[in-house]
C-alpha cells in the first residue's frame, strides 16, 4: 500500500498541495485529473519519492509511507527495484537503440538471467518490437513513449513466484499517442496492474480516464476535492467546479463507467478578440 498523510508541498509564494490524504492500494489502476497548475504533477513526484523533499525551492511537510515504510527511509537501488516512473518528458541525446532504452529498466536489478526475456516481452506488449534495433531519437514522438512505456514495465516486472508490492507512476504516458494506441496503452496498464502492482496515472482527457480508472482523484488549486470511482467523481457539478468545463456524462449499458463527453467554455465578450472594421 502507498499512503500519503497530511501532505503539504510549498514554496515561498504558495502552497503547491495542501495536506493531502490519501492510500493507494495494489490491484487499484488510480487516474488523477484536475487542471493545469493543479498540483498532479507535483503529487506524482512526491508519491516517486523525487527530490521536493531535499529541493530548497520545493518545501514538505507530512509524510508517504510504502509498505509501512516511509519513502525517505527506502534506500534507492531497492526503492528503484518495486516503483517504476515516466515523466511527462524523457530526453535522450544519445543516439540508444530501442533495445538498449528498454533493457536501462532492468538496470536496478543486475542485468539478471531474466532480463532480456523480459525486455523483449514489455516491447511485444507495447508493440514496439520490430524498433528494436532502431535508434532512439530517429523515432516518433508516440514511437519514444511507447518504448519509455515498455522500459518502465521491465523495470517492475513479476515472474509468477513473486510477490512483492510493486507501484507504477505514469505522467501523461498517452499525449503523443493516436487513438488506438491511447486504448491499448491504458488497457496493458489496466490489465498489468495485477493483485500486487499499484498504478497510478495522470491524463487530460476525461473519457479516457472515465473509461480505464478504478478511481480517480480530482484536484483543483493543491487540494483534493474528490475522491472515489468514476461513477462518483465524473460529474457535470466536479467538473464544472474543477475546469469551469460543460460537460455531458453519459451512462451506457455497454460501458461500466460512465462516458465523459466535453462540450466547452462559454466564453464572456470581454474575453473575446474584437473585430474592426476596414475603412
């Protein structure tokens, strides 16, 4: 279990989070939602265990425990071997090939027996195999987050004997990618995040994230101000209140959550470029 406890993250000029609570359990795929300056981002880092904690621009108060252990106790090398991140960005000036990106998830592991099977297995599930011997920055940008997908997945992944608690945190790991490769990626993360893996996500699309979340997490201006699965939080009054956003939620017989169907601003005269007219 990942829990986090009266969580305050701040700066001089503002508080980024302000005491956040909350337990994130294994088997549970977690997508949190909210606007942009919300504080996603900055509540990912702290669940990694980042550097918010040592920065001297970034201040914590409060604490996150994984398995009952708190996070700045975890020594890296072992914390490194059960939590696996993708940040929003990941940049790589040197000219990796695919394989060699992949196999780096392995690295806190040895290089063991089973490295190699295991990165050839996350590229299939990512459909990004026959890259393999392509160079790194020569591919497209969905092409680079579909491999940094696959590293992060070998770096947590289980044979059948183990049992571990592992955790996962995904910052916008579908921006670059089309339509059909966003269903797939969410859906291998779906269904990777097994009785002993903890996956947690950040998205701005609403229907994606009603569609594969077991719970999301909704956040506005630090705090949180919904908590539960999507048929409790995906509603026209939170996502109003959170985005100033129409919405439209749509329940389906064919879907268990419920589908998100964004439909605007509304947007003031005053707010609006005005017209002149030529001479």
């Amino acid at each position: 279990m990942l829990t986090v406890r009266q969580l305050t993250i701040e700066t001089k000029e503002k508080k980024l989070l302000k005491d956040i609570n909350l337990s994130l359990y294994p088997g549970e795929f977690t997508i949190i939602l909210g606007a942009n300056g919300a504080g996603k981002s900055t509540l990912l880092n702290s669940l990694a265990g980042g550097d918010i904690g040592i920065s001297t621009s970034l201040k914590q108060k409060g604490n996150i425990f994984f398995c009952s252990k708190d996070l700045k106790d975890w020594h890296p090398k072992e914390l490194a071997k059960q939590r696996a991140i993708m940040p929003q960005q990941v940049t790589l000036g040197f000219p990796f090939k695919v394989h060699e990106v992949v196999s780096m998830g392995r690295s806190p592991h040895g290089f063991d027996r089973d490295a190699k099977s295991i990165c050839e297995h996350a590229l299939q599930l990512m459909e990004v195999d026959h890259l393999i011997d392509r160079q790194y920055p020569s591919l497209s940008g969905g092409e680079q987050q579909r491999v940094q997908l696959a590293r992060v997945l070998s770096q947590i992944w289980q044979d059948n004997e183990e049992h571990d608690t592992k955790y996962l945190l995904l910052d916008e790991c579908t921006s670059a990618l089309d339509p059909a490769h966003q269903h797939h990626v969410l859906e291998v993360i779906k269904h990777f995040t097994v009785n002993n893996v903890i996956s947690c996500a950040i998205t701005h699309d609403l229907h994606l994230g009603s569609q594969y979340a077991d719970r999301i997490l909704l956040l506005k201006d630090g705090q949180l101000i919904a908590d539960g699965s999507p048929k409790e939080v995906m509603t026209q009054a939170n996502l109003r209140d959170t985005y100033q956003l129409k919405t439209k939620i749509i329940r389906h017989a064919e879907f268990l959550n419920p589908l998100v169907i964004s439909m605007g601003r509304k947007l003031t005269e005053t707010s609006m470029p005005q017209k002149t007219r030529r001479k």
